[in-house]
C-alpha cells in the first residue's frame, strides 16, 4: 500500500439546497430547517478523525462543495478554514467554495473573503431565462450576472459552470452562449454536456419520452465547437470538461485526476487516504450520528484502475512513473495489449515518452476508450 506522505487535499461536502434541481444526483437535500452550528460542530469533529489517521501532512487545497456550500454562513466557512489550518497547516492552499447566484448568497461574498476563502465556483449553469427555468435552477440570468460581478470583485480566483446540449439548444445557440460567457473574462470555465443520470427527474422524463436532448452529431460538434472556441480565447481545456489559462487549472481537482490523496468529510463525501477508500454516511442525519461508513483498502490492480480512468481525463494524460508511485502497479500491468493496439490504430490514444494520453479524437470518447483499455 502506498505510504501516506506528500501534501493532502481536503474536501468538505454540505449537503443542503434550496431546491433540487432535475439533473442532479449529487448528494443533495432540501431542508426547512439547518442548525448550522451543530452542522459546524460536526463538520469539524469528521476533520479532527481525518486528520489523526494524515499527521504531518499539509493541505494543498480545500474545497467546499455540496449541496450550496453558499448557503452557509461565512462564520462557518471562517471556523472550518481555521480548524483545517490547525489540524493539518495550509501550503500555499487553494481554497474553493462552489456558490449558487441568488441574490442572497451573493451578499456572504464578502465574508467568504474574509474568511479565507479565495477562489469561487459559480454555479451559472446557463446564459439564458427560459434554459435556467428548464433546468430548475432558483436564480435569473440578472442575479447571475450580479453574483458574476460580485464574484469577481471579491476573490481573485473565479470560475463558472455552464452546461450545454441541452433540450432544443442547436449548436449556434450554444456558440452564441460561450461566446458570452468568454467576455467575463474569468479565468476558469468548467463546461458540461448535460447527461442523464439515473435516479434524477431528468432520468424519469426521458424513460416517459417527455425529454429529448440534441443528436449524438449535434452534441460532438458542440463539443469540437468547445474546444476550438476556448482555445482561441486563452483558456484551453486540461480537462474533458474543464478550461482554464495556463497556471489557472483547479489545483483540488487536478489532485483527483493525478490520483493523490484527499480527505472527504461530511454527508456522501469520499477519499483516497494512503490506498484507503473512504466513504461517509449520505443520509445527513444519519451521519451526524455516526459519520464513516466504510473504510476499504484497495489492491494495487483496483488502484490502477482507478488511476486510469482518472488520469485519462485530464489532456496531459498519465506519467508512468508517478503513476507507478501512486498504485503500485506498472501502467503496462493494467493496460491491455489488445486494447491499447485497437485503441492506437484508431487514433484515439498515444503512447511515447512516458507517458499515455488521449488524442483530441479520443476525449470525447473517454468511457469507451478506458473500457477498452482494461478489457
């Protein structure tokens, strides 16, 4: 098993929503009532566990996610950044809330500043009122564009989600879309196809025939359009959905993708602790009783596994040797001949100097090129 060493990254999950919205399967919950200080209190204590099982480790990141983490008070936001900065030290941290732009929350901008906090993922998700609406997002396009302005005000580090392929959207629609979304001038776009994921109201539409997203052509070409338009304007992708200038990547999910450690707290939340997985309790109350669900060690070849699908995700690929490091297991051990020769013919992978990667072909192939790859 691989020695726990190195800096960690830390990920705290609030669960809570004003609303649940369609698409979504992340671990989300409406609630009428939170009692945020017993939430504090809890949060904390799951960090003091995470941190006695990682002793001299840093944190290289913390990230804020949920759920609205930006339904929480910046008091909170202030007394978990200071306990996470007692129990482990930042190094040269970067510090992410992920905000929803109702008016309101914008408001706690200013305080999440104070508290630390540095760099804000805002949830946006589209640039048009009747495609927020469909989505079932609580905010206008004029409060997002407040929260937007805020945003950029306050934290010298903002992103914004948008999705795109969405029902009835043509591919001019979405070049019109990024095209403004590129004039804010952020530094960071994470850029989603919608997908339907089970479990979701999205999912039930479809199966009653009553959601109809863009042909398969339709969706590739917005995403080649993506990929092009990004580019041209300084913020190419470094992830199969990510954009950013250079130097400006999200440093707690490049941690994910190059498989390093993290520690997951809260309701739902996972880890990789030292070829640990971890996993808490997804219900909210029932965590606030009793936090960790399972702990589980994995086998090297589950590690590679892992490491691979991850790894292919990002455009600079796998290095051998940190990935060795990392799972124990040599990349030739995991990738299959026949896969990699198939998968090489076609185009969609590349293999040399150390290091194995998707071409632009293949990214957005990236689940049927790892099945390949591991068949």
């Amino acid at each position: 098993m691989p020695e726990i060493a190195g800096p960690l990254a830390l990920y705290v999950h609030w669960p809570f929503c004003v609303s649940k919205c369609p698409y979504c399967d992340f671990n989300s919950h409406v609630r009428e009532r939170v009692d945020e200080a017993a939430w504090r209190d809890a949060l904390i204590a799951d960090m003091e566990y995470e941190a006695r099982l990682t002793p001299a480790r840093r944190l290289s990141s913390l990230f804020f996610g949920g759920g609205t983490p930006s339904l929480m008070s910046p008091a909170t936001v202030a007394a978990i950044i200071d306990a996470a900065d007692r129990l482990w030290g930042f190094e040269n941290a970067e510090i992410t809330l992920e905000a929803n732009p109702s008016s309101v929350e914008a408001e706690r901008f200013a305080g999440f500043a104070a508290a630390g906090v540095n760099r804000v993922s805002l949830g946006l998700q589209a640039l048009d009122d009747t495609a927020l609406k469909a989505l079932g997002r609580a905010h206008d396009l004029d409060e997002g564009f407040a929260a937007l302005g805020v945003a950029q005000r306050h934290f010298p580090r903002v992103s914004f989600d948008l999705i795109y392929a969405r029902e009835g959207q043509t591919p001019g629609e979405w070049e019109a879309e990024l095209s403004r979304a590129l004039a804010f001038g952020t530094e960071h776009l994470s850029l989603y196809q919608l997908t339907i994921e089970p479990g979701t109201a999205f999912a039930t539409r479809a199966r009653l025939g009553r959601l109809s997203l863009p042909e398969e052509d339709a969706s590739l070409g917005m995403f080649e359009m993506t990929r092009a338009m990004t580019a041209a304007a300084g913020l190419p992708a470094y992830e199969v959905s990510n954009h950013a200038r250079p130097g400006a990547e999200s440093r707690h999910n490049l941690t994910y993708w190059r498989y390093g450690d993290y520690a997951g707290v809260g309701p739902g939340a996972h880890g990789r602790r030292g070829g640990m997985a971890t996993l808490r309790t997804r219900l909210p109350e029932a965590w606030l009783k009793s936090a960790v669900a399972s702990e589980t060690p994995l086998d090297g070849p589950t590690r590679a596994d892992e490491a691979l699908m991850m790894g292919l995700r990002l455009l600079e690929g796998i290095d051998e040797a940190v990935f060795a490091e990392r799972t124990g297991v040599g990349l030739g051990d995991v990738v299959s001949d026949a896969g990699l020769e198939e998968t090489t013919r076609l185009g969609l992978v590349v293999w040399g100097n150390g290091r194995l990667r998707l071409t632009d072909k293949g990214q957005p192939l990236l689940n049927a090129v790892v099945s390949r790859l591991l068949t």
